[in-house]
C-alpha cells in the first residue's frame, strides 16, 4: 500500500515551507514530510536580524512557526517523520518513512545541512557530556563554568555571544589568524568582555573519555605545531555544516562536498526532482536564500506538472 | 496534545520510579527548541508501548539532581533503565524508528 501525491517535500526549514507554500497556493496538495531536525537549523537560533520584514528581528521558532501556519493555511499536509530511503529510479517516485510508502510525481529536496563534528571521534562520543553543536540547547548546564567555542564564522561568534551570558569565560578557539564571521558579529565578540581568542590553535583531543566528561581540550599550534592544554567543562563546535544528502547518493549529481548539484533553477540530475535551500548551497546558506530558492522549486516543480518547463530553457521565471 | 501515558519524574521520585521494569525517561526544558521535536515521538512511544514500558519526564529546570547524576550535559536527552540500571543513553534527536529499535533490543 503507498499513497500517492502530486508533489512531496522533503524537509521543514525556509526552503521546504516556502516550496510548501508555493505548492499548495497553486492546489498541488503538497505533502511535507519534515524530518527529525523539523524546522531546520533556524530552531537551534535566537534573534534572527537579517530576515526582511522583521527590523526588530524575529526569534528563530517563531519565524518557522509562521512560515508552518503559513503553508498550512493554503492547505500544504505536514507530517512528522524521517525519510528512510527514496527510490528516483523511475516516477512516480518513491519516498519511504519507516514501514510507510509514498510515491510522487515530482519530488522537493530540502533536507537542509546539520552541524558538522570535529572527525575527532572523541567529540561524538562525549555528546551530551560537554561537547555541543547547540549554545541554545546546552549552553544552560554550563552556568558559572569556563568553555570554548570552536570556529571563527557567524555559528561560533554567536554561539559565543550566547555562552557568554552564562559561562565565566568563553574561549573561541580559530585555526586561522582572522576571522570569517560578519563584521557586526565580529564586532560584537571581540568587544564582550569575557570572550578571548586563541588564533591560529585546532583542536586535537577532547578529554576525558574516562570520567565521561570534558575536562579540557588538547590545542595544537597550526603556525609551529605547539602543544597545549585548555580546562573547560564545555567545548561548542562551531566549525560549519555538511548537507543531508546520504538519502540520495547514487541517485543524484553531487559537487565532491555532497552538496547536491542544480542546474537551470532548481533542477536536479533527474526531472522531476528538484532541491532548494542548504543541501544544494554551500555559498549563501542563509534564511532568505533558502525560501527563495524553495519558491523557485516551487514553481519549476509546478511547470514540471503541466508540461510547460523545458530542458534547459533560460528564460526567466517570471510569469505573473 | 501530550500523551496521559507519560509519567512526570521528580528529583524526590526519580529513584523509585526507575527501579522496576523498563523505563524511558526524557530529559526536557521548557525553552528547549529540540525538545519540542521529540516530544511527540515521545508521546507516541508511550502509547505504543503501553504496558510494557514506562515513558517518563523530567523537566531539568525544576529537577537538577538526577540529571547531574546521570552527567546529562545536553538536552534532550533520553535514559534507558533496566530494573534500575542505565542501559542506553541518547543525546540528541533520533527518528522514532531508531528509538523504537533500541527500546526494543531491552524488551
């Protein structure tokens, strides 16, 4: 038994809900199919102050709680679960979660990019124990206590503003010796009091596997290969994303970073899927780029339905 | 809507609650982002296994004792406990099959 739609998407962040949108607007009955990071990394954030439309800024959860109502409210069909496999081999296609099948006739990729790790080995293990990918998560069972935020782009600035208001002292560890982060984040870092960088320092070891917490980070030099030592009882990794394709692999173009490839708007290696916000753009990567790239899924998608969109046709999409 | 089949545990409660059967007890904030996504799936297991498990909540804020206990340094996070003894922990988020799979290795 599958149930069949006309168009299924994949992922609850900016790109999947503004496609969700989109989708349903044009009486498509979309079915999202969120994931288990539902909402995406906006969920994980405070103040989003870069989002137009909102010159106070706007909460992470609230914004993706509206664009949720939003798509709903034009009749979009949301549902909690994680795809486990996808079949793109022939259309309509087909989307497993769990023991249930759903088959499309066109197909919306927006699963987003999750938190990278250190490759350490040692940091997965001590998740939950210390090491976070998550200020706003964890960053409470670090009140009164030293910790370090691993990274120097706009996730470990903010992640270290957030930390500072509860931490003694934040420690933002950076392998280069200038930071990659926005202006205004970098501004606001280097001015909060009890932030302090350590340039030009990576992260080797984590300790202690033994007493089932961090105790302090084992720091290498990267100008003379120096070795030191750091006590922290928390260490944020901060050191960018990697996208969720492993669903896809084998069926999909890939760029080497397993970003997923597009071409002429949306359009994957196969028609009739289409992918829009993180997993196909290691460049922007931001909220607004998101939702508009999943608008553009959107209406490729619908074209795709009615026959209209051509193979590599150049024109704009403009038609309203 | 929450599930009526998911118990609230207390730091005062905590030990006895734990000590018969299988026990799954997630640990929660109020401001948590990551907790309100697996507290559905949470839901869902405890009626799925009503009477063969006990699914249970802690809210970290109002309890600190047991999650210092057990070293939960990040949330959510979800305990499992044999006749009182820790079998599995999980950080993080999971889908509910991969739950379902580890619960069901303890059953």
């Amino acid at each position: 038994m599958s149930t069949h739609k006309q168009v299924i998407i994949i992922g609850s962040g900016p790109a999947g809900l503004t496609a969700a949108l989109y989708t349903s607007r044009a009486n498509l009955k979309p079915l999202l199919i969120e994931g288990v990071e539902a909402g995406g990394q906006l969920m994980l954030t405070t103040l989003v102050e870069n989002y137009p439309g909102f010159r106070a800024g706007v909460l992470g959860p609230d914004l993706m709680g509206e664009m949720r109502a939003q798509a709903e409210h034009f009749g979009a069909e949301i549902m909690q679960g994680d795809v486990s496999s996808v079949d793109l081999s022939e259309r309509p296609f087909k989307i497993n979660v769990d023991k249930t099948q759903y088959t499309a006739d066109a197909l919306i990729i927006a699963t987003g990019a999750s938190a990278k790790w250190l490759d350490l080995g040692v940091d997965k293990k001590l998740s939950g124990r210390g090491v976070s990918t998550c200020a706003t998560c964890d960053g409470f069972f670090f009140k009164g206590l030293p910790v370090a935020v691993v990274g120097g782009g706009d996730t470990a600035m903010e992640e270290a503003i957030y930390l500072s208001k509860l931490a003694t002292q934040v420690t933002v560890i950076h392998r280069r010796d200038t930071l990659r982060a926005s202006k205004v984040m970098q501004d606001k870092a280097l001015s909060t009091p009890n932030i302090s960088f350590l340039w030009n320092k990576e992260v080797v070891d984590i300790k202690d596997l033994e007493q089932g917490k961090v105790t302090s980070l084992v720091l290498r030099d990267t100008t003379n290969g120096e070795q030191s030592e750091l006590a922290v009882d928390g260490v944020f990794i901060g050191i960018g994303h990697n996208p969720n394709t492993a669903l896809f692999k084998g069926q999909l173009a890939m760029h080497d970073n397993g970003y997923l490839k597009t071409h002429d708007g949306s359009r994957t290696s196969v028609a009739g899927v289409f992918a829009a916000g993180d997993v196909q753009d290691h460049i922007y990567r931001q909220a607004v780029t998101a939702a508009g790239s999943g608008c553009m899924a959107a209406i490729d998608a619908e074209r795709f339905l009615s026959g209209t969109l051509h193979e590599s046709s150049h024109q704009s999409a403009v038609s309203s | 809507m929450a599930s009526d089949k998911v118990k609230v545990f207390t730091d005062a409660n905590f030990g006895d609650e734990v000590k018969n059967g299988v026990v799954l007890v997630d640990f929660w904030a109020t401001w948590c982002a990551p907790c309100r996504r697996i507290a559905p799936i949470v839901d869902q297991l405890a009626e799925e296994y009503n009477g063969k498990l006990t699914v249970a909540k802690v809210d970290i804020d109002e309890n600190p004792m047991t999650p210092s206990k057990f070293m939960v340094r990040g949330i959510p996070t979800l305990l499992l406990f044999k006749n009182g003894e820790l079998q599995e922990t999980v950080v993080g988020l999971e889908s509910k099959d991969r739950l379902a799979q580890i619960i069901d290795k303890h059953l």
